[in-house]
C-alpha cells in the first residue's frame, strides 16, 4: 500500500508539501499541487482523514448553507464551492436554510455539531442569531452573495453598475417609465440593487417614482403579484427591471396571464443568468453573476483563514457581465 512518503517521492517534493495539499493546510503553487494529485493516483494512495482527525481535531468537512432547492441561483453557487472543496480536499455537508432566520440558525448549529471545520452562508436577511452562533462558537465562517456586518470574509457579485446598466440600456432605447422588481427587504443585495436602479434613472435624466419600485420577496410568487401591480398602476411602466432570476419567472408569468408580450409591450431585462436564460422567446437580456466563481472563491477564502486564522478579513467583489439578447426590445449586436 503506497504511502505519503511515496507520494513526495515521486512527486518530487517534502512529505509536508503532500500534507499541505491533502489537508489544505496551507496555500500550495498550482503546479506542485497538480505533481501531488498526479502521484496520488498514479500510486493509488488513499488518505487516512479520519486517524488525521483524531490527532488534529479537523475533519476535512466544510458546511455549506445556502437555499439551493428554493432557489435555482444558488445551485451555481454550491457547484463552485464543491469544485473549489474537492481541489482542496474537503468534503461538503450541505443544509438549505430556506432563507429563513430560525431555519438558518438550526442548520448551522447540525453542521456545527457534525464537527466540520467552517462554514460557507449565504445569510438571510435577518442574520443577527446566526451571528451570534457564529461568534459564540468561534467558528471559521465565509459569507456569500449577502454581506453582513462585521469582521467576516464575504464574496458577492458587483450589483450596483451591473443594474444601473440594465436601466441605463432600457432608457437608451427609448423607455422612460422603468420599474424595478426588487429582491426581500433586508439583504444586502436588495439595498444595493435599489441603489444602482436609482443611479441609471439619474444617469439617464429620468425622475425616481418610488411607486415604480415593488417588492418580489426575492421570489416568484412575490414578483408575479408585485408585477400584476404595476400592471394596474393609472400609468403603467414601459419596461422592468426584476433583481433576480426567480422573480424574472414570477414577473414573466404576470405579463403571459395579462396577455402582453415580451417585449413587444413590455421590455424586460433581469439580473442574473441562468441555463435556460437563451432558451426563451424572446431570449432573455440579464446581467449574469459569475455565480460558481463566487462559490469558488469563498471556498478559498475559507481554506485561508483556517491557514491563518488571525489574517485580516477580507471581502472579495466580482464583476457581472451584461448579456444583450432580445427581451429587452432591441436586437442585440451583431
């Protein structure tokens, strides 16, 4: 049976580098890392984590909590931070939180007490007892998609210029009366997206009407009733503007059972991307999220702070990509 010492061998490094890739002990070059992998199953090596955690007292198991079956955004999301674990070493333990407060509390505290050795959130809009949890029990914890307040290493997308453009295309081609479908109130996702609809509107000399803004509840239910809404107002919008992909389906379904077309009669242009984005009629005009890259990335900042526990917190933005099809009434470049 090979052993760890075959594996430097034959990967020509120290059997401390071989422990720091197994382990993710410590940040490895991407070359020797991929010498490691390679001994590793050319020799057939299989590594021992649970004697390694009874002298370690790790587990080489990250908790994810993230909604992924409420809500198909963060699938992406758990992709990336699987990829990211298994390059790393770790196994995942996963609970869906459902984006509610006390179910969120409840499934840090089950994979807190299945011993693994940090989590990865994306938070609720009521965080404030996950927090506490999280501080009490001291444990090494990375947020995502969601910012909270206080010393934590977080990753999430750009969301303030990724809407602005959405708004400042829509009035380009001639819209003045845009609305927003925002997400639930209280996330930080929300209140940056509101900001950034603001910002296009004054960038392109059109008045804020807050009875434009709706709330969706970051849901489709929420948006298709928020847009059946705006499609009663005395002067309804021109175009919309849904914050993210499930209520980009909610307000979809609204115009469909109003009989109004997309974007003939309504222009529509969402954030987030999606799979199935460029199979509609018309196909869909978002801002996508690099959404497995922020998976990735704090999957990676996680296996850095367990490194160095006492480094500086870090929060990591990424950018979108504005993706012009035809939803939003005016045909894309060629």
């Amino acid at each position: 049976m090979a052993t760890m010492v075959d594996v430097a061998r034959r990967a020509g490094v120290s059997v401390a580098t071989v422990s720091h890739v197994l382990n993710g002990t410590r940040p490895v070059r991407p070359a020797t890392r991929d010498a490691v992998r390679a001994a590793i199953d050319e020799l057939g090596y299989t590594h021992n984590t649970l004697a390694r955690s009874l002298v370690t007292a790790r587990t080489q198991s990250i908790g994810l909590a993230v909604s992924a079956t409420s809500n198909p955004y963060f699938t992406d999301i758990l992709q990336g931070v699987e990829s990211s674990a298994l390059e790393h070493g770790y196994s995942l333990l996963i609970a869906d939180p459902h984006d509610d407060p006390e179910h969120e509390l409840r499934a840090v505290r089950l994979l807190h007490e299945r011993r693994v050795d940090g989590l990865v959130v994306a938070p609720s809009a009521h965080p404030e007892a996950l927090l506490d949890q999280v501080r009490r029990a001291g444990i090494p914890t990375v947020f995502l998609d969601r910012l909270v307040d206080g010393p934590y290493d977080q990753v999430c997308a750009e969301n303030e210029e990724p809407v602005a453009d959405l708004v400042t295309h829509l009035a380009a081609a001639g819209h003045t009366r845009i609305a927003l479908v925002a997400g639930a109130h209280g996330l930080s996702t929300t209140t940056e997206r509101v900001a950034g609809f603001r910002t296009g509107l004054e960038r392109a000399g059109l008045p804020y009407e807050p009875a434009l803004v709706v709330g969706g509840d970051s849901r489709a239910e929420g948006a298709e009733r928020a847009t059946a809404g705006l499609l009663a107002l005395d002067a309804p919008p021109t175009a919309l503007v849904t914050a993210n992909n499930a209520m980009t389906m909610g307000a979809l379904r609204a115009l469909r059972s109003a009989g109004l077309r997309v974007p003939d009669d309504m222009a529509l242009a969402g954030f987030d991307g999606f799979a199935w984005a460029d199979l509609f009629e018309p196909r869909l005009t978002v801002a996508e999220q690099p959404s497995r890259d922020i998976g990735a990335t704090a999957l990676r900042l996680l296996v850095d702070r367990l490194a160095e526990p006492d480094r500086a917190p870090r929060t990591v933005r990424l950018p979108c990509t504005f993706v012009h099809r035809d939803s939003c009434g005016c045909p894309p470049p060629a």
